[in-house]
C-alpha cells in the first residue's frame, strides 16, 4: 500500500463499536476493571490511552516498526531515549544538530555521567576515530537542522552494526513520507511531531519508533515510568495531521524548489542550501535513498542589515520558531533555533548572522516569491 493511503487510515477502524470514522478522544484519566486481576487492555492513561494508541500504532505502521511511542514533546521524546543508557556510556552526535537537542545533551544527561562527542557524521572515518569502548549509540538527523545536509544511513548502520552501537535517527525533517530509516538499518526513529506530522502549528508532541521488539520493551517500560506522554486530545490532533501528510508535503516540496531556484538567482542571496537543488552535495544520495527533499530551505543574504529587514517585513511568511506546518515560517538560527550550540562550532558549520532558515508552507508559490521580493528589495 502506497504511504500516502497509510497515513490516511490512521485510527480509521479503531471504534468497532460505532464505526466512528474519526478516532475518538478518549478524555479519561483512567479505566473500570471488569474483575480483579482482569483490565480491558487499558488501566491508567500514563501506561496506556486508546487515542494515543491509535497514533503509535499508526506511527509503528508507516515506519515498518514493531512499536512507536507518544510523548508530549519531541525533546520528551529524545529525553526518554536517552534514559535507554547509563553513566559512563558514550553516545557520537552529528554535529549539525536542532539546538534544544544539543542542550539536552550537554547540560542535563551530562550531568548523569552520559558523554557525547560531536562529528561530522558524513565523514565516516571522523565517526570511526570518536569510538570508545563505552560508546553505545549514534545520535544523527535524517536531514538536518539547518544545513539540510543528509545522513548516509546505510554507511552508518553498517558502523553502528559492527560496533554493536545504537542507530539513533530523527527524521522530523523527512517524515515517514520521504524516508524510513528504520528500512536502512537504523535502530530506533524519533520525531518531533509538532513539525510535519502534525502539520498545521498548533500542538507540541513527540513520537518514537523501535525495529526490535526487546528495545520496544525497554521504551515502553521507561515511557510509563518517566510519564512524559502525550494527553488524548493532542493526540487526536496528530492524527488528524498526519491524514494530510503527503498532500501538504507534496504541494511544500513544490513551493520549496520554485522558492529555492528562485533565491539562487536572486543578487542579494549569496548562498542557498535546499538538497532539491542539483548543486546541492547531497542531492544525489537523497535521490537514491529518500523520496523526496523536504521542504525546509537555508539561506545567506549579503548583509547583516537585510536579515533584520527580511525578519520585520514578510508580510505572508510570518517570524516565528517552529517549521514543517502549513503556514510558512521564516527564523534566525543563530539566535532562535541554534543559540545553545557552542558559538565556535555554529561558526564552523556556517550558522551565522546572515544565515536564515524558511520553512516553506502550503501557501501559492507565486505569492510567498511575491512576499519574498518586497521584503528583500523594500527600503
Ligand atoms: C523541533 C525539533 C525537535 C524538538 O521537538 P519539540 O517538539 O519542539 O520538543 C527535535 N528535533 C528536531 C530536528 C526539531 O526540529
């Protein structure tokens, strides 16, 4: 079955009773016992909801895992991840990384003895150099954040395989829709479902999924122990997001090549990074192993000054964090998204004061070029 019917069939036969087709929002805390030592398969809405269920079911189902998770965030959902391992373990991390991530990372699991070192990840022998004895996992992004440079899953996993390491990949970026890591022999997938799974700017929600069903176990268990899961009606609204997935997408990676041919040519950009462009370095590895590039575009103008007048006069394209909804956003990496990355590396991977980051929406691509031009030659 093609994906994009998949994703619409999220929680579609879930209430048999009614035949309901929507899944419903089952707002309850808690559940009767038939008997003693009897449940319906659901006790306590931490261990367990049936809306939520119908989203890690459906999340399982478009990756090919034996399991997903829900949690209320995407860093709740890498936080509990990080609860798989212990002090003393070693985890290497691409170092073009989502800030909020690298936070986590360096100041709170730090603190608990876990150590991280930072590579460049496309570079398989600068992977192989970082390994320790106690390394147990590898940390990466599908495409990342901002550079939308893409990771060479099938290298690493051989990598990972050989040094009996985990293969972590958060694939917020991609979604089901583009790229299934968990098929190219990755371990475990992680998303901030706030971004395209959702879809729309309007709920926070995190999502996991696992190959194997020993460390499904494992995630389940620290799931309901640490209790950062995601409430029934978020739930829902995931779903509903995700029905939506490959149309939204499909029409965002339309918008982002016209937009991105667009900025290539105009004087007052001096660099563009959107793996669709053929210029792009990973372009041609993203064709083999991936369906599609996404919808997110990076970009330097020629001033300091034009990223502030950019910022304050998109009329459409509005100035705000987040990314992957139907709205186009436009952000300033270097002091929203990536302020937590040590300064000395955001220079060294070229997130700087004249770099901004689009998320391209659902909206005509004519009128977000439009509202790009004004912006850029307003004065
Ligand atoms: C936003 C984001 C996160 C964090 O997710 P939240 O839902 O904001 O907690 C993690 N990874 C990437 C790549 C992101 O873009």
């Amino acid at each position: 079955m093609n994906i994009s019917t998949e994703t619409v069939q999220v929680g579609l036969e879930w209430d048999t009773r009614t035949g309901a087709v929507s899944v419903p929002i089952y707002q309850t805390a808690t559940f009767r016992h038939p008997g003693l030592g009897q449940s319906t398969g659901f006790d306590y809405s931490r261990s367990g909801n049936p809306t939520r269920l119908a989203l890690e079911n459906g999340i399982a189902r478009l990756d090919g895992a034996v399991a997903g998770f829900a949690y209320a965030s995407g860093m709740a959902a890498i936080a509990s991840l990080l609860l798989l391992f212990r002090s003393g373990d070693h985890i290497i991390v691409t170092e073009d990384l989502y800030g909020g991530t690298c936070r986590l990372f360096d100041r709170v699991f730090s603190q608990y003895g876990l150590t991280f070192t930072y590579v460049d990840t496309s570079d398989t022998l600068a992977v192989k150099n970082a390994l320790r004895p106690e390394t147990r996992a590898l940390f990466v992004e599908s495409l990342t954040n901002p550079l939308l440079k893409f990771a060479d899953i099938p290298a690493l996993s051989t990598i990972c395989h050989e040094h009996d390491l985990k293969l972590i990949v958060d694939n917020t970026f991609l979604t089901p829709y583009l790229f299934r890591p968990l098929e190219l022999g990755a371990d475990i997938a992680v998303y901030s479902a706030t971004k395209y799974l959702a879809g729309h700017n309007d709920t926070v929600a995190g999502l996991v999924t696992v190959r194997d069903q020993q460390l499904a176990e494992q995630v389940c268990f620290h799931q309901n122990a640490a209790g950062a899961v995601i409430g029934p009606q978020d739930s829902w609204l995931v779903i509903r997001g995700m029905k939506t997935l490959g149309i939204r997408l499909d029409r965002q990676q339309e918008n982002a090549l016209k937009i991105a041919a667009w900025l290539q040519d105009h004087p007052r950009i001096t660099k563009v990074y959107y793996p669709g462009l053929e210029g792009h370095p990973d372009h041609g590895l993203m064709l083999r192993y991936a369906s599609g590039f996404g919808a997110m575009i990076a970009f330097e103008v020629d001033s300091h000054a034009l990223v502030e007048q950019l910022l304050l006069q998109t009329q459409l394209i509005s100035f705000a964090e987040s990314l992957g909804g139907v709205e186009s956003l436009i952000t300033f990496p270097e002091v929203q998204t990536h302020a937590d990355i040590p300064q000395e590396l955001r220079a060294r991977l070229g997130i700087n004061d004249v770099l901004l980051r689009l998320s391209v929406g659902i909206e005509d691509a004519d009128d977000l070029i439009g509202d790009l031009r004004q912006a850029l030659e307003h004065d």
